[in-house]
C-alpha cells in the first residue's frame, strides 16, 4: 500500500469532506460554451456543456455517469433544457482516450469529467483551461492525476473509488468464513494502475492470514475466460479488483466459478448482482451522484476544483448474493450474514 495515498485518505476522512472509483468519436457530438438562451429582455437561463470521457461501458461506470448527470438535473441542471452532453467513450483503447482528450481540449465545454484511470489520466494531461473532473479513479496519487487529497491544486479534483479497509474487510472475510481457502486466484490487467494498487492491498491482507494470491493475467476482455479457467484447480477462491477490462468480462468468470463450485469475489456491487458471491462496496451511482454535486458547486457558484478535496467512500458494507452462493457451493451461515449492516438492501435473494 502507498503511505502517501493511505494517509491522503486518513486527512481526507478526518476533514470530512466527503460529499451527500463508438470508438473514439463522441456518441453525442453536442459542443458549445455557455450563452444565453433567448433573445428577450432579463437575463435568460446559462447552457451549459459537459464533455465525458468514460474508459468503457459496464454497469458500475454506467451507473457512475448515471449518478452524476442525476445530481445536476436535481440542481437544475438538465440535459434537453439547459445542459448539453458530449458523451465518448474510449472502448477500453489507450489511443482513443488520448484522442478524446485531445478533442475535448479543443473543443467549448464549460466542464470534463474523466470516468475510470485512463480517461482521468488523459484529461488531467491535455485538459488546461477548463475544470476537470473524475470518477472511478481507484488511486488518483499513484496515477498522477493529482499530487495530493487535500485540496490538490490546478483545475482537477474528483473522488476515488476506493477505500483501502473495503479490500481488507473481503481478504479477513475470507479468511474467518471460508478457512479452507489456502490460495486465491486474481485475473488482473496489470497495466492498469487501479488493479495493480487493489492487487498489492489484498496481496498484503492475505499474507496475514497465510493466504496466497495467484495472478492469471490478461490484456484485454477477450482474454477474460481463458485467465478464468487456467485457475481451476490451482486455487480455491477467485477475486477481481475494480478492473474496468476484468469487470467487462465478469459474466465469464461467473460462469467458471458456477460451473466449478468456485467461490468468487468481487470488489463492486454490480458483479455481485450479477452473480459474484460477495463484495464490500457501495453504489456506484452515489458516487457519480457525489461528483455531480462537485460540478454543481463549480458551474453554478464558482467554485475552484483544485480547492476542493478528492473524497473517497465511507459508507461501506457487505453486499452478498445468495444465490450465487448456491451456485458455488458455499453454505452461508447466520454469522455470515451477520457481516452485512443493510440486509434489506444488501443481501440479494
């Protein structure tokens, strides 16, 4: 674990900032600056236009940029009325993310928000002379998007989306109520920053309980199943970080761990609804929901982004599947359900 990014999180905590982590053409092409709609006499309500960059669909960066545009429609900031969207995604290609950058620099918006590492990282590079925002940035520090949690300076802040205890609380999870997990396999993209940094933490977790982790690496999502695979037999539990290339293609390690009485865990809440047994997260939409509230204070009362602090999730819990449970062969008990603080919404039937 990096100490200078854990004790960000600890100061960023103690502050308590945390608020209420087609190719490479835009899928809504919509640019402008601000202006004022109408001709007639008063001043007439600002536009506004956002562009976003986002690494790549699956459901918790879906729900991410769902979360944020619905905060600034309950600010009254609407899109069809007085917000414009120009809306990119990189599908997953370091090329594209770098174009879209470069256009978005180019281009009028009054805002960008980068959603995942890679969009984030590009943005913060190319992206000068407008606020800048991110999403579902796993380690903003180790990534170099910004230098600090507090108040991180320039034009760019946003909120990570990850709390280094989540991925602890799942390792001793494992540990207590599965105790004969004596290996967990990892399908990691080791390029990717946020899956190298949640690997070293579980890593460390693991070895305080004895427990070993074993890599199957991948490149892209089309290698997804066969990383899956090459770990029957070698171990006895299968975990994924927040790995935008990994989650795309969870719906193969599902079925791997189903059809193998494989425990698996995740670290988002939308693989678990999907079919993982267990995770200690939050809503991914809250947490666009939270940056959408950051780009409300900045276009609407002025605010500097590199004043505001980067927040992380505080609001964590045990979210777990009990069908999944069934398919894997794992017999939960009342002690394991006992994990989860909000079994109402939770504990998934």
């Amino acid at each position: 674990m990096k100490k200078k990014f854990w004790l960000g999180i600890t100061l960023a905590t103690v502050m308590a900032v945390t608020a209420a982590c087609g190719a490479n053409s835009s899928s809504n092409t919509n640019t402008g600056s601000n202006n004022n709609a109408g001709n007639t006499g008063g001043d007439a309500e600002k536009t506004y236009t956002i562009a976003i960059s986002q690494v790549v669909e699956h459901p918790s960066l879906d729900a991410t940029k769902d979360g944020f545009i619905a905060a600034l429609k309950d600010a009254g900031i609407e899109e069809g009325k007085n917000l414009k969207i120009d809306m990119n995604n990189a599908q997953a290609d370091t090329a594209n993310s770098k174009t879209i950058s470069q256009k978005i620099a180019s281009g009028k918006a009054d805002l960008a928000l980068g959603i995942a590492t890679m969009t984030a990282q590009n943005l913060a590079e190319d992206v000068t002379n407008i606020p800048v925002l991110f999403a579902a940035v796993t380690d903003p520090i180790d990534a170099g998007i910004v230098k600090q949690l507090e108040a991180p300076g320039g034009n760019i802040t946003g909120a990570s989306d990850t709390n280094p205890d989540a991925v602890k609380q799942t390792m001793d999870f494992i540990a207590a109520e599965l105790p004969e997990v004596k290996k967990i396999g990892l399908v990691i993209n080791e390029g990717e920053p946020n899956a190298v940094v949640m690997a070293k933490y579980a890593e460390e977790a693991l070895k305080t309980h004895g427990i070993e982790l074993v890599k199957a690496p991948i490149v892209n999502i089309s290698d997804v199943q066969q990383a899956a695979e090459s770990l029957v037999g070698r171990v006895d539990a299968i975990y994924i970080t927040l790995d935008n290339n990994v989650v795309s293609g969870v719906d193969s390690i599902i079925e791997v761990a189903n059809q193998n009485d494989i425990p698996f865990f995740s670290a988002d809440r939308d693989s678990v609804e999907k079919g993982a047994f267990l995770a200690v997260g939050f809503k991914y939409f809250d947490h666009g929901y939270e940056v959408g509230q950051m780009a409300v204070e900045i276009l609407k009362n002025g605010k500097k982004p590199g004043e505001m602090d980067v927040t992380v999730p505080q609001k964590l819990d045990f979210i777990m599947n009990l069908k999944a449970a069934a398919e894997q062969d794992i017999t939960v008990t009342d002690k394991m359900k006992s994990y989860v603080k909000d079994p109402e919404n939770n504990i998934i039937e």
